[in-house]
C-alpha cells in the first residue's frame, strides 16, 4: 500500500502560491497589468481582460502597443512614463486616461503605475486602472443640474438670493441686481439687513435665528433699499436652506416686489372710491327726493288761497317732517364720513353699555313678543372708544334685529372674551338675509327695508364706527331662519389705558 506525504514539495508551494496570487488579481475592482522592461505584458488580472473584452492567451506575451491603441500610447505617453518609473524606481503620479476597446462603449479609467521589483532589482512596472466611467457621468449630470438650476434662478423675475444663518449674503440673482442696483459682488459678504428699513431689522433677524425651528415658510413685507438710497416694497418668503444631513445651513430668501401691484392696487381702489360715490350720490338723490316731492307738493297747496285753515296746518306739518327727515339724512351721513370726530376716546364698559342699550328696546321687543336671552361676563370688559359711537352700533343692531321679526321671536345677545379680544354676538330668528343681498349690506344706501323706514346708512355706519374703533363686524344668516352678527373688538387691559 502506497501513502502520500503530507510534505508539500517545493513545486506544489510555487503552484499554490501562484493560483493565490491569480486568485488575488482577479478579485481586484481595478484592472492591473504587469508589464516587463521589454514593455511585454507579464500578466493580466479578469477585470482588464473582461473591460476589454479580450482573453489571456492574446494578451499575456504581447507587446503594449499591441494591446492598446496607438492614439491612447501617444496621447498619454504611457510607454515613456512605464520606463520611467522602472528607470527611477519611483512610482507614477495618477493621471486620467479614456479607453474604448473594439465595440465596447467609451471607458475613463484614473491609472497609475508602480515599480515592480524582485529581490531588489527593478524587473518591471504594474500598471493599475480603476474605472471612474460613472463616477465622471455623475459629475456631469451633477453638473448639468446646477447649470440648470442656476438657469432658473438667474432668469426668474423674482428676487432670489442665499444666506448664512447669521443673514450674510451668499448668492445674488441677477433680478436682485437689476431692482437694487446692487451687483453680486457688492452685497456678498454683507448682510442682508443693512439693505432694510431700521424698524425692520429685530423682526427679520427673530427670523433668521429661528429659522431651523419653522414649520413653514416665513413671510415678510420689508422694503429693500437701492443703490439709489430709495426704497421698493418688496414681500419676502424666508426658507431654511438644507445640507446633505437635513441640517439648516443657511437661508433662501425669495423677494416679490410689490410696486406694480401697489399702483394697481391703488387705481383699483381709486375706481371704487368713484363707483361707491357713484351709488352713494344715487341713493342720496333717491332718499332726499321724496321729502323735497313732499314739501314741494306742501307748499303748492299753500300758494293756493281757497285752502282752509286745517288743510294749511296740515302741509305746514308735512314740510316740517320733510326737512326734518332730510335734515336726519344729511346728518348720518356726515356721521358716516367723519364718525371720529365727535368725542374723544376713553375707557368704555362694554357690558354695562350694551346692558344699557337693551333696555332701551325692550319695551319694543315685549309689545311684538320677541324673547331677549343675554350672556355676559362675570368682569367688566374695557374697550377704549366713543360710548355714543358704541351704543349707536349697538342700537342700530337691535333695532334692525328686532324689525326683522314683526311676528315674535328670539333675539339673543352673547358677549365672551377670546384672549385680547372681546366678541359680542347679535342673533335673531327673522327673516334673515338672502345670499344675493348679504354681500352689500354694509354699502351706503344699500338697505332691505320697506320703504320709508330707514335710509340705508346704519349698517354701514356701523361699520364705519367699528373699523375707527380698530373692530370687526361680519354677519352670518339663513334666509328665512335669522342673521347673527359678530362684531370684535380689542380689549384696553389695565396698564393699557393710553
């Protein structure tokens, strides 16, 4: 019986050692080819030869030119570098270099080589190659997208710039530079509230601190300055600017200037102004007619002289409530345009003011059987306004309330306070207001009663007393079921009073 030995010969350690160092080379990324001082190839690892697309029996013992092409040898002066390295015994410092092999795509592989050396002598050069084809396709794309991007930026009307978080400027459009005045290079570096108004300088720095920790984006209308030393009204949308780690890195400030659309707004506002005269002198005209009708016809009669004592007192009388009612137009209306001008402010009790105001219908209320349920405070709300002024919105309110519900109902009076804000909630169970109506009710001269019984000025008197008053008065109503308006005001807290 034979038996093996369990000593490996000298020949079966070079072979192991062999299959482990081609073993090696192909499990290498890159593609690595040791070439001899002959510039023959020694030996060629799978990458190489799978990028290229070539086998190892047409490859090992072939010269370099032979292998690659000619264009590549000369234009990256490959060979000369090879010698040079196996000349100095240094290694070659790294150099980017595009290879297509026969019907393969274009590759770029970044190459270096080094010295090979066997007990000290320099035999030949490993020429290693990694491929960086997508590496560099990702970069240009990369590329692409900025160049993009800064298209968009550099082309859009708005102004669009970027800031650090401390609010130095770091990138300006060219639509900041053309509304400014300022070129780029002016204002980077610089910080973005040198070019703001004083007042608003502590508000857009709260803004920039405390950018990171903003749910939305912050929004802002702040002048900017010009080279000029004008300004230009301008609405800022402040953004945080994220990194790679979803961290804040700075601010993007996207600026609409809001000069165009403040003439427009204005010409808009002007065209109103001439149309709501336009109704106002109609509904003067139309509400002042009829007394002057009145007391013309009045005083014809009492031309004629075949009119009997009574008959004489009687169109006397009518040309006295005539004037009188002209005379009651003309007065709210001057009410109307001027409703500051009456008395001076002070500290107004809201509760004991409106509690005051209701009595003064109740008897009313009581004769058409409307039932008045109230809810006030148990504190003494304070408003700073005109008490008259008030009580006139109030009564005004009740009245209309109340002429709303000729068969009965329910008139309901609801005063709470929200914060820094008192709300006072007028409903009634009337006829209410259809949708097509309730979006002028407010105008001058607009009214729904019958004729004869108002002049079309309290709902919009009130209104008029409410906004001097700094206040809000909306109205919600179902036609056929009742109106509730809602009228808000800010309280005057104690330490508040000027």
């Amino acid at each position: 019986m034979e038996y093996k030995t369990s000593i490996a010969s000298g020949d079966e350690l070079s072979g192991r050692y062999e299959r482990l160092y081609a073993m090696l080379l192909d499990a290498i990324p890159s593609s690595v080819l040791l070439i001899d001082q002959s510039m023959r190839i020694v030996s060629a690892n799978r990458n190489f030869l799978e990028k290229g697309q070539r086998t190892l029996a047409n490859t090992v013992g072939y010269r370099l030119e032979e292998v690659f092409p000619s264009i590549i040898l000369d234009q990256m002066d490959i060979t000369k570098r090879i010698l040079q390295v196996i000349e100095k015994n240094q290694p070659s410092k790294g150099e980017r270099m595009t290879y297509r092999a026969p019907g393969v795509p274009i590759r770029i592989y970044y190459y270096s080589i080094l010295p090979f050396t066997w007990l000290g002598r320099v035999e030949g050069a490993v020429l290693l190659m990694d491929d960086v084809t997508e590496q560099v396709r990702l970069s240009r794309e990369v590329q692409r997208v900025e160049r993009h991007l800064a298209s968009i930026v550099e082309s859009a009307s708005d102004l669009i710039l970027s800031m650090d978080r401390n609010g130095v400027i770091l990138t300006w459009n060219s639509s900041a530079e053309r509304l400014s005045g300022y070129t780029a290079a002016l204002v980077r570096e610089r910080l973005f509230t040198d070019f703001c108004l004083d007042e608003d300088r502590k508000e857009i720095q709260d803004i920039l601190s405390h950018i990171d920790t903003s749910k939305h984006t912050q929004m802002k209308e702040c002048p900017l300055r010009t080279s000029t030393g004008t300004f230009i009204t301008v609405s800022w949308a402040f953004s945080p600017m994220k990194d790679s780690f979803n961290q804040t890195a700075g601010v993007v400030a996207v600026g609409r200037d809001l000069t165009e659309r403040r003439k427009f707004e204005t010409e808009l506002h002007q065209s109103q102004k001439f149309a709501a005269l336009g109704v106002m002198a109609g509904g003067i005209a139309h509400e002042i007619r009829n007394p002057l009708a009145v007391c013309s016809s009045s005083a014809q009669f009492l031309m004629e002289e075949d009119g009997t004592p009574e008959f004489r007192q009687e169109c006397a009388e009518k040309i006295h409530k005539g004037i009188q009612r002209t005379s009651l137009i003309i007065e709210n209306l001057l009410k109307y345009s001027h409703p500051s001008t009456t008395t001076r402010t002070t500290l107004v009790n809201l509760v004991s003011l409106i509690r005051e105001t209701l009595t003064l219908v109740t008897y009313h209320a009581n004769i058409l059987k409307i039932e008045i349920n109230s809810s006030y405070p148990q504190e003494p709300v304070m408003v700073r306004g005109v008490a008259t002024l008030l009580q006139q919105v109030y009564m005004n309110l009740f009245l209309n309330a109340i002429n709303a519900m000729p068969n009965g109902g329910r008139l309901g009076i609801e005063v709470k306070t929200i914060r820094s804000e008192v709300q006072v909630d007028v409903t009634d169970t009337g006829c209410g207001i259809s949708s097509r109506e309730i979006g002028k009710i407010f105008d001058p001269f607009y009214t729904t009663s019958v004729m004869g019984k108002g002049t079309g000025l309290g709902l919009s008197l009130c209104y008029s007393i409410v906004r001097q008053h700094q206040g809000t008065i909306t109205v919600e109503s179902v036609e056929n079921r009742g109106s509730t308006f809602t009228i808000i005001l800010p309280i005057c807290f104690a330490g508040n009073e000027s």
